[in-house]
C-alpha cells in the first residue's frame, strides 16, 4: 500500500481518500442514513436509504456499538479507518457490510483553494 501511495504522489497530484458517499443522522433506533450517494462506495458496498448504522470496526477489530451519542466516535472512524465495517439493520434484518474508500487524484489546487 505504501508504494501505490508513493506512486501516486510521484504523480504530482494530491490523492485524498473519496468520500464515503452516504449521509446519517442520530436517531432513537441509532444512527440513520438518510442518503446515499449514487455510485460511491456506501451505495456500491450495499447501504441504502433508511438503514440504521448500529456498530462500526475498523480491520482487524471487533465491532463496537453505535448509539446516537457516539457521533464523533463514528465520524473519526469514517474518516480513519479504511476498509469500515458497518453493521446495519434494515427493518428486521441486521448484516455487515465493508466499504472500502477508494483514492481519488485531485490536483494539489482548485481555484484558490488547497486540497489537503
């Protein structure tokens, strides 16, 4: 992995991790998504509008719960951790999926802005 990041930088280009691509909010049931962006890699990996996201891990660790006073928890772990393990409950039915962040070449500016 470190090589193919090495290349990519090589590259001249900035490379971030894309966005997950789903959107949620805290809820009594959990966390709820309440959208999924078309194509991204929450939609490619499964997650759908109204499925609650219950417990997260990053690789290689347990799953931890999520209630909807663990926000911040679940936000560091989506930006941190890649692949993330969600465990979701889709109306009475609870699985696992893995969404992998995938990386994206941005130049090192947009405008006047700096893409870091």
């Amino acid at each position: 992995m470190l090589e193919r990041d090495e290349e990519k930088k090589s590259e001249g280009h900035a490379h971030t991790p894309q966005k997950l691509g789903f959107r949620f909010e805290a809820n009594v049931g959990g966390l709820l998504v309440t959208q999924v962006d078309d194509a991204s890699p929450a939609a490619v990996a499964g997650v759908m509008r109204g499925d609650y996201v219950i417990a997260a891990a990053p690789p290689e660790s347990k799953m931890l719960s999520i209630t909807s006073t663990e926000t911040n928890f679940f936000i560091a772990l989506l930006r941190e951790a890649s692949p993330v393990f969600l465990r979701l409950r889709r109306l009475e039915e609870e699985f696992t999926v893995c969404i992998h962040k995938e990386y994206m070449a941005t130049p090192p500016f947009q405008g006047d802005k700096l893409n870091a």
